[in-house]
C-alpha cells in the first residue's frame, strides 16, 4: 500500500471545544494510517498539549504532537483543489451537496492524482456554519438514521477515516480515474473566496450591490461559483472583472 496517498488528507477540526475529542480523533487517524490533523481556532489554546487530549490518544501521542494550530482555515485548506465539509444540516445557499460514497470517490480520484483533499469537520456543538463552508467546495453528509442523524465529532472522523481507508486501499491497482492536468488548474476554495471579497468590492463601486441591503446576491454568487469548480485561469479572469468594475467608481 502507497503510504504517499493517505499523507494526501488533511483532517481539519474547527473551534473544537472538548480536548478528549482531539484526542480521540489523534487515535482515529493513527489506526486508520493518516496522521495530518490540524485544529482551527480551538476553544482552548493547545488543545492538544491538554491532558484529556493525551489521555484519549492512547498510543496517537505523535499525531497531537504533530498537529498545527492555527487561526485560519483558509491556510488550512489552500493548495487543495477539493475540500469536503462535513455536516448534516441542509442548506439553502453554499457548495453541491454530496453523500459519503461520492465523496469517496471524488477523494479517491484526486489522492491518485497526486492532489491534495481536505476534511472539514466544525464545532461539536452547531457544526459547520455559512462562513467555513465558503471555503469548501461540497457539503458532505453521512448516511443516519434520519430521526437522529448526529454523531459525535471523534465518531465521525473515524467513520470517515475507516471507510475511506477501504476506499483508498481498493484503488492501489486502479489506473488515474481523472486528468491529472485537469486537477492541476482547479483553484482551491481560499482564491475562490478571494475573489469573491473582490467581486463584492466591485459590484458595490458600480452601484450593484447595496451594502446596507445586500439581499441574498453573495450567497447566490458563491453557490453558483461552488458549483462551478473554477480554473486558476478563470479566478484570474474574474478578478480582472472586478478590477475594472472598482476602476469606475
């Protein structure tokens, strides 16, 4: 088995509240051969260094030592033409919405195109909001019970973890199921919501976008962009755009 595909997922925890969680999912990782944990604003500083944290990483003790702790998801997820978050809650603006065996698939065809894949994972106690998942490219869900669809934070990594394990394992003789020049030229989700900060500026300097009433336009202009899966090529274009649009005012 190519070790190189497994160090291709980044787990990525946001404003994590209970240091057993991080702990829990150090030991997840590790069992399941992945070790790239990082953890964005957690509610207590070096969450990872917190006894609770150590206690539940068992034998994982070099997955939390390893771990980044940063501020912003943003440089979390950049360089990653796909990056996945995790939530059960509908939405009515944001990326596509997937199931778990499609994410699968689409992880497996850009690990074995040598890209990088984020898993986004939110806080225990209201998950993923509007904001984080603007840096995501699709809203995955977990198939549950429908009358109680939550998991625990730790209990979802390792769901994840262990079937994409299967996933992964399965696809060791498989030939490139995408166009690994394709892969190459997506934009990561960060220039994507860059450009966007861009378009908003624009949009305002021409008098098409109030700001003390901006309705619902940036929203549907990111979730039509999410679905999109731009090109770096096309981020550039669309920046241009907005250049000229700041230009008039």
């Amino acid at each position: 088995m190519n070790p190189d595909k497994f160090q291709s997922i980044r787990w990525v925890l946001v404003e994590t509240s209970h240091p057993g969680n991080v702990g829990s999912a150090a030991r997840a990782l590790k069992t399941m051969g992945f070790s790239d944990l990082r953890l964005i604003n957690p509610k207590i500083k070096d969450i990872a260094k917190h006894s609770e944290a150590i206690a539940l990483a068992s034998g994982a003790l070099n997955i939390l030592e390893s771990s980044e702790e940063s501020s912003s998801l943003s440089t979390a997820v950049r360089g990653c033409p796909l990056v996945l978050g995790l939530t059960s809650r509908d939405r009515e603006f944001g990326p596509p919405a997937l199931d778990w065996e499609s994410a699968r698939t689409l992880i497996q065809e850009t690990v074995m195109n040598h890209g990088e894949v984020a898993l986004v994972f939110g806080p225990e106690r209201t998950g993923l909001d509007n904001e984080h998942l603007a840096l995501c490219t699709h809203r995955v869900w977990l198939e549950a019970n429908p009358d109680y669809p939550s998991l625990n934070l730790a209990q979802a990594l390792m769901v994840c973890a262990y079937t994409l394990r299967e996933r992964l394992s399965e696809a060791e003789d498989l030939a490139m199921l995408a166009n690994r020049e394709e892969l190459a030229e997506l934009a990561d989700p960060a220039a994507v919501a860059a450009m966007l900060d861009h378009w908003r500026e624009g949009l305002e300097a021409i008098g098409y976008l109030d700001p003390s009433n901006p309705k619902k336009l940036m929203p549907r202009l990111q979730a039509l962009f999410a679905r999109s899966r731009l090109h770096k090529e096309e981020i550039d274009l669309l920046r241009g755009i907005a250049k000229q649009m700041l230009l008039r005012k």
